[in-house]
C-alpha cells in the first residue's frame, strides 16, 4: 500500500495559495492519503513543509520536517509564540526566491494528527519558522510578503 504519489506543486500566481482553507472535519482515509502524498511530494522536493493549499486541496493540513521526523498537522493553531528570529526563508510554490523574515524564536501549536488525536508541538528555531510559515499558507499568506527589505 506505500506507493508514493507525488501532487503537483503550485506556484505563486496559482489563486488557491490566496485563499483561506477550511477546517477538516473527517479523519479517514482520503486525510491520511492526502498527508502521505503531500510527505512524498515535500520531500522529493526538498523541502521542510507542506501545505495542503500548494497541491491544490484548501484544506488546513500540512506536513512538516526539518529532519527531526514527520509531523503531520491538521487544523493547526498557534497558541502561544515567544521571542523572534530573522532569518532566510523560501518555499516550494516561490522557486529560487528567498528572503529574510521576522518569525516567533519559540512557538506552541495546538493541531490533530492525521487519525484525529489532539497533540501540541513546541518548536523553537528551525522548526518555529517551519510551523509558522505552513500555517501561513492555510490562511492564504505567502513568505514573500513577509520578506524584510533592505534600507
């Protein structure tokens, strides 16, 4: 039954990254499909995140892994963020674009995983940014109008 399924990626100009994306609802099945394949897509990819709206679905799911080990969110809440960090950042849908943005040091994120059970991840760094950056993208945000110009 592992058979990877890489989804296409959408790129910035594709409407469905600016939109907001709605609540799950049901854990079956399709939301456990729908996160393996956006796994294998991110990582293919290279990449440390993923969001269900950058394959097209405007669902609030997303998979992150900053190497540390999958972490599957759905409908993730950021309850508690301290500290800040300015740091470089790109993403899947924006290719060869990478600028510094201003994101939280340490967050809390208050999620299910894909079977439906509550979990509370705390990242700091790294992760912290990730977390941030693919619970933008449920919210129809994109990075790079996040990116801190240069005087």
């Amino acid at each position: 039954m592992n058979k990877m399924a890489l989804r296409q990626i959408r790129k910035k100009g594709d409407e469905i990254l600016n939109k907001v994306c709605k609540e799950v609802k049901n854990f079956d099945d399709k939301l456990e499909l729908l996160l393996d394949d956006m796994y294998d897509t991110m990582k293919s990819a290279d990449g440390v995140g993923l969001a269900a709206p950058q394959v097209g679905i405007l669902k609030r799911c997303a998979v992150v892994d900053i190497g540390e080990g999958r972490i599957d969110l759905v409908n993730p809440v950021i309850t508690k963020a301290e500290g800040s960090q300015i740091g470089q950042e790109g993403c899947l849908s924006i290719p060869n674009v990478w600028g510094d943005v201003q994101r939280p040091e340490k967050v809390t994120v208050s999620a299910f995983d894909k079977k439906g059970n509550k979990v509370e991840i705390k990242g700091t760094g790294l992760l912290a940014v990730a977390l941030c950056h693919e619970i933008d993208h449920l919210d129809g945000k994109l990075f790079d109008e996040k990116i801190i110009e240069e005087d």
